[in-house]
C-alpha cells in the first residue's frame, strides 16, 4: 500500500480565501491604531509617494533627454571628424590623425572613444591607451564604410551610443565616435539626489505640521474620550468646555453636552420616577396590611361579636320556656344575622364587587356611582356607550372600574367638586374614559409626588395594558382626567 499523500492543488477559492484574510487582518491592525498615528502616516505616506513618483518621472525625462542628446552628439562628432580625417589620410599622417583624436575625447568629456579604419577596414589611429581592444569590432554595428546612425552599445563599462561616419563618402575608411556620457549621468545623479533631499525636506516638514493637525484634531476628540467614559461610569455632570473653532469638532463638542444634559434630566426623570414607583409600591404594600388588619378588626369586632349573640341567643332559645320567649329570640337571631350579612356585603364589596365578574363592567361602576352619590351627596352624570350585549377583557374591566373608583375618590378627598361627569365610550378596539369635575383644580407641575402615588397607580395601569393616560387641570377650573386602552389586554392574568 502507498500511503503517501498526494498535493492539495491551489484553486482560485483558495488563494481568495488567503488574500480575504490578510485583507481583514490588516483592517483590523489599521482599525487599532491610534488616530495621531493614521494622520502622520497618511501625511508621510502622500509625501514619500508623491516625492518617489516625481523623482522617477524626472529620472526618466531627463534619461529620455540625454540619450537624444547622446545620439546627436555622437552624429555630429563623427561627421565633424570625418572631414578632419581625410587631409591626413591623404598625407598619410598617422600621427597627427591620432593626436587630433585624443584631443577631441579630451575637450568633450562625453565621448569614450574615437577611431579611424581604412577602406580595408583596419584601424589606422583610435584613443585607447594600452592598445584597441579586438572584440569591440565585433560588437560594434554600423561598420559599412558608407556610415551609419547612432547604436547603443552595452559594454562592461555601460551603455555606449556609437555613431559612424564615412571619410569621402566612405571611400577612404570610416570614423567611428562612441559617446557615454558620465558627465551627463552625473547632473541626473546630482538632480535626482537634489529631489530626494527636498522631498526629504518636504516630508520633515509635512510630519511637523501633521502633528500640529494632529494635535489640534486629537486634543478635542481625547477630551470627548474622557468625558464620554465618564458619562459610561454614570457621572452626568461632566460638560465639554465651548470650543473657539466652528467647524464640525466645534459642533460635536455641542452636540455632546446637549446630550449629556438630556441625559442628565431623563437620569434624574428615571431616578423620580423610581422613586415613585418604590413609593407606590410602599404604599401598595402598607394599604395590603392596612385592608387586611382593618378586615381582621372587623371580623373580630364585627363578625365575632355577632357570632357571640347569635350562641348567647342560640342558648336562650334552647332554654326558652314557652312559644312567646321562642319567637323572641328568634326574632333577635334573624335580626343579627340580617346585619352581619349586609356588614359581609359591604366588605366584600369594598374589596371587590362580585357584581364585576357576575354582571361586568357597567352594572359594576354604576353600583360604584350610585354609592358614590348616596355617600358624599355629589350628584355625577354617567353616561356609557358602545357596551350593549359585551364585555371587555378581564384585566381592561378590572383596570378602568380601579380608575373610576380612585378618580372618584380624588375627587370626594380632594376636589371640594359640586357636579361630577363620568363618560366611558366603546368604539371599535378601544375604549375611552372621560372622568371630569367642577372642583378647585390644581397645578399638575407643582403636586408634590407622594401625592402623585394615586395617579402614578393609574397611570401604571393604563400603560400596563398599552394604553394613553392623562391629566388636565389648573386651579380653579376642575380638573378632567382622559385615558384610553384596548378592549383587550395583551396578558392577561385574570381569566
């Protein structure tokens, strides 16, 4: 068996994948760093880049430039000392050929070399020292006795451009010029580090502004950091000095502290408010204990006593001596158990009415109004419409006869009213209540809030169960509470 394991190949999914990858690790990196650092590097970075291109884009003009110079040059020398060349040809003067050759490579720097052939093709008279190197025969194009254009040469010593020219139309040899040009490569070298060091210059220069950019971007923006981790700790006071600049930073820096007060008055608006919900809840749980101690105390007092009489009666009855004793304590039996049973019908109503889950909502406030009026002698004008033949939700009958009963009981506390109008209205899926008096009115704004705890409770109620509340009164003008809620409760845990 061959267990080796054959390559996985490289699909195009894959090298994706990788270079997605590096793509979002160097995101991340890029995410991470500091603000100041991205200014300076993106300053730098333009400043190295656009220096770079500019110098690259001179280089190559100005190499563009000289080797047309170079070309030209190499022309004109040839030519020039081919008609030079042709008096001592003829004269056979050698060497005077040979010293008018190296004066002219030493007047003109660019040129490396000169040299003369025959019509036979020997070289007659050159400037090389130490003798004419054999190969360069070889490699040098153009060699027709008639002349030829500029070539370039590339030698160990760089690049040659090599003009020939004909003597007498090449009937009495050639001259050949080959121009390289170090001087010329010099000025580029010398322009090209001119740039380099001003770009360096420039750069040095873009880094010191960038970082007084910097500064003056980032001390805002560090100042909004540290404010915004103190409003994160829950400190609500801290508030941004105004800034001189107009500019977007200037605007944020406004923007902030008008956040930060809105803020800071919801925070205090959500502290008052748990405050009032701890005080409701207080009050919740000592008017339990209150209800429950008051209902003890009139078991014990009320029902226990009458319970006594009724065993005390219970025990004449049976000792009575003739049919007169036994109708009297009958007569006072029906009596006291008539008593207590209204007195068990009273707490239980006061607790609530059987008549909310028997008959609904309707019979049930108007039992609430009718004792309303017969206790506090305040007449109240009910008016209910939209509830023939139905019934609402558990929970929403529950919710508006507990906001009828503490209105109208604000209003007997408090209101000092003389009329009284309750209005409850059913229209498609939801249901209106109106609850308004004549009485004295006060300042929503200026109640002090453990006086609120009633129409918090109401309020809670209402929104419980996705509905609108609200309250409209001014001193001296009565008061008019209005709420609105489905018929039928999201959750309802009554059923």
């Amino acid at each position: 068996m061959d267990f080796r394991k054959e390559p996985v190949p490289v699909t195009l999914t894959s090298v994706t994948a990788f270079f997605r990858q590096i793509a979002r690790k160097s995101k991340s990196v890029l995410l991470s760093v500091p603000l100041k650092l991205k200014i300076l590097g993106l300053a730098l970075a333009l400043i190295l880049l656009f220096g770079a291109v500019t110098i690259y884009k001179v280089q190559a003009a100005l190499s563009e430039n000289f080797d047309a110079f170079l070309r030209e040059e190499s022309r004109f020398v040839a030519t020039e000392l081919s008609y030079q060349s042709h008096d001592y040809l003829l004269i056979n003067d050698l060497y005077g050929l040979t010293q008018t050759l190296r004066n002219t490579v030493q007047n003109r720097p660019d040129l490396r070399y000169v040299f003369v052939r025959n019509s036979a093709g020997q070289v007659v008279a050159h400037t090389f020292e130490g003798g004419f190197p054999a190969d360069l025969l070889e490699k040098g194009p153009g060699l027709s006795p008639q002349g030829s254009g500029p070539k370039l040469l590339r030698t160990n010593e760089g690049r040659i451009w090599e003009a020939t020219a004909g003597i007498s139309n090449g009937n009495e040899g050639a001259v050949v010029v080959g121009v390289k040009g170090d001087s010329l490569h010099r000025q580029i070298g010398a322009i090209t580090g001119s740039l380099a060091r001003t770009t360096l210059l420039v750069a040095v220069f873009g880094v010191l502004l960038s970082l007084g950019l910097t500064w003056i971007i980032t001390r805002p923006v560090t100042k909004l950091l540290e404010a915004t981790q103190g409003v994160r700790r829950g400190d609500y006071s801290v508030r941004l000095a105004p800034s001189e600049s107009q500019d977007e930073l200037g605007k944020l820096m406004e923007g902030f502290n008008a956040m930060v007060c809105s803020l800071a008055s919801a925070d205090r608006a959500r502290l008052e408010k748990e405050q009032l919900q701890r005080d409701f809840l207080h009050r919740v749980m000592a008017g339990q204990e209150g209800e429950r101690k008051r209902i003890a105390r009139e078991l014990h007092d009320q029902t226990g006593q009458a319970l006594a009489s009724v065993m005390v009666d219970l025990k004449m009855l049976e000792n009575a001596k003739d049919e007169g004793e036994t109708h009297q304590s009958i007569s006072r039996l029906r009596k006291a158990i008539t008593e207590e049973m209204e007195a068990i019908h009273n707490l239980a109503v006061a607790l609530r009415p059987s008549v909310l889950d028997d008959l609904g909502l309707v019979p049930a406030v108007e039992m609430l109004v009718r004792g309303f009026i017969n206790r506090h002698s305040i007449p109240v004008e009910l008016t209910i419409i939209g509830f023939a033949e139905k019934r609402p939700d558990a929970c929403t009958e529950t919710c508006i006869y507990r906001i009828v009963q503490e209105a109208l009981s604000n209003v007997a506390r408090h209101a000092k009213a003389t009329a009284v109008s309750v209005l409850l209205e059913w229209r498609g899926e939801k249901i209106r209540g109106v609850i308004e008096d004549n009485g004295i009115g006060f300042a929503p704004e200026l109640v002090d809030a453990k006086a609120k705890l009633g129409v918090l409770g109401m309020r809670e109620r209402v929104q419980l169960l996705q509905g609108t509340f609200r309250i409209e009164s001014s001193p001296g003008e009565g008061a008019m509470l209005v709420f609105e809620m489905p018929d039928k409760a999201g959750v309802c845990h009554e059923h």
